[in-house]
C-alpha cells in the first residue's frame, strides 16, 4: 500500500506538471492525427487488402494500426521525461524521503498512461471522423471495443517502462527522445498494421508475426470487427488476444525490473 500511494502522489505531481505545460498533450494529439488522415487519403487506394483496393476497406484496416503506433510512440515522452527529472536533480531530492524507490518511475509511467488515455480518445473521435467503423467486417460489440482498447492501453504502459529504462541510461532528454523513438519505427512498420503481412517474404512475414506490437493490432481487428485479420500458423496470430496479453505483461515484468535496478544504480 505504502508502494502505491507513493506512485500515486509522483503521478499527481507529473499530472500536474503536464496542466501546466499543454502543448506536451497538444503536439501529442497532432502527430497520430497526421498519420490518420495521410495514411488515409495517401495510401488508401493503394494498398490491397484481401484483394481489395477499396479506400474504405483499408481505411478500416489501417486504424488499429495507428491506435498501437501512437500509445507506442508515448515511449519517447516517457523516456524524455525522466531523463530530464535526472538531469534536474530529482534522484537527490527523493533520496531522502522515506519512500519505495520504484514509485518514481511507477508514478511517471502511470501519469504517461493518462496522458495515453486522452490522446486515444482523440484519436478515436478523428477516426470516426473519417470514417471509420467498428464491426466493418465482422459483427462487434461494445465489450469486445472496449477490450481492445485496453489492450492498446496495456501495450502503451508496457513500452513506457522501455522508454523509463532508455531515459535512465541516458545522459540527456534530447538523447532520450531520439533513443526512445528510433528503435519504433522497425517494431511497428515490419508488422501487420499498415500492410497485410501475409505480402511479405516468407522471412520477413515470421519477424512480423511474432513482433509483441502485431499481436496487439490483431487482437484489436477482431475485437473491432474490422477487416484485415491475417490467417497465419503463427502463434501469436492464431491466438492474438492471449498474446497480446502475454508480451504485454512480460514487457512489464522485464523492463520494470531494469529500470528499478538502473534507478537505484543511479541513486548510489
């Protein structure tokens, strides 16, 4: 308990500090809200999907895709954040207080899930805007939406212990925001959530299948009901829910294991 209400309060603090500067949850809402409309109007004629070329079809398919990329792409915020705390000093201004050393980062991490919550919520509103649907293939419903988003939201609280590690490790926020956002770009876009995996080499299509972030954009397809749901032997693919779940938590695990230890490495 005493563990959780220390995290709660470093949460309220990055809250706070978060009102405080809107433009950190201004330019986080901008960029997802790019990719929705020029992957939409750019690529959405296109790219085949089930030997459709349809707009709308890929349209449907793409945006579980741009959901997983964006609650990912907070890793670099949270990875910037700490980075910066370290550099201003704030290790030497907790070490005093008789707190549990992981409610840093767990608070930091909490208030970056929030900060996650409101950007997808934004998101969504866009995508509906332009056209998305929910049940575009296959019949939904509210429970079944509801699960995926909270998958979503897991990944994303997974991926910022990654980004609290790279933060850590780090001397400065502006290496932080690089190192926590370079190493994205090959875990989201050699996946199923922009192209149909099924289209790749045979070897680059096992990378793809396996990667933690296409178990989630799976899982999400068939929880929405929206087409694009890749027919593999793969594991993760057969069972996408369960391996969402699986690496989510395994993320978790590891990583918040690291971080603890490079926190308190740092603090000795």
């Amino acid at each position: 308990m005493s563990m959780v209400a220390d995290s709660l309060v470093i949460a309220r603090r990055n809250l706070i500090r978060m009102t405080r500067i809107p433009e950190m949850v201004l330019f986080g809402v901008i960029q997802p809200v790019m990719f929705v409309v020029l992957f939409t109007y750019v690529f959405g004629g296109s790219m085949s999907i089930g030997g459709s070329t349809d707009p709308d079809v890929y349209k449907n398919f793409l945006m579980a895709g741009i959901f997983a990329q964006t609650v990912t792409f907070a890793t670099a915020g949270s990875a910037a954040g700490i980075a910066d705390d370290m550099q201003k000093g704030l290790v030497d201004r907790f070490r005093s207080l008789p707190m549990a050393r992981g409610a840093v980062l767990t608070g930091r991490t909490v208030a970056d899930l929030v900060q996650t919550c409101i950007t997808l919520t934004v998101l969504a509103i866009v995508a509906l805007i332009v056209g998305w649907r929910t049940g575009s293939a296959e019949p939904t419903n509210a429970g079944r939406v509801l699960g995926a988003f909270g998958l979503l939201l897991l990944l994303g609280y997974a991926f910022t212990w990654i980004g609290a590690l790279i933060g850590l490790a780090v001397r400065t926020p502006e290496a932080a925001t690089s190192g926590g956002i370079i190493w994205l770009f090959p875990v989201t876009f050699i996946s199923n959530a922009f192209v149909d995996s099924s289209q790749m080499t045979p070897w680059l299509r096992h990378i793809a299948e396996w990667n933690p972030f296409s178990a989630t954009v799976q899982a999400c397809r068939e929880l929405f009901g929206n087409p694009g749901v890749v027919q593999s032997d793969a594991w993760p693919m057969q069972h996408p829910v369960w391996a969402s779940l699986i690496w989510s938590a395994l993320i978790v695990a590891i990583f918040r294991t690291l971080a603890v230890r490079k926190y308190r490495a740092a603090e000795g």
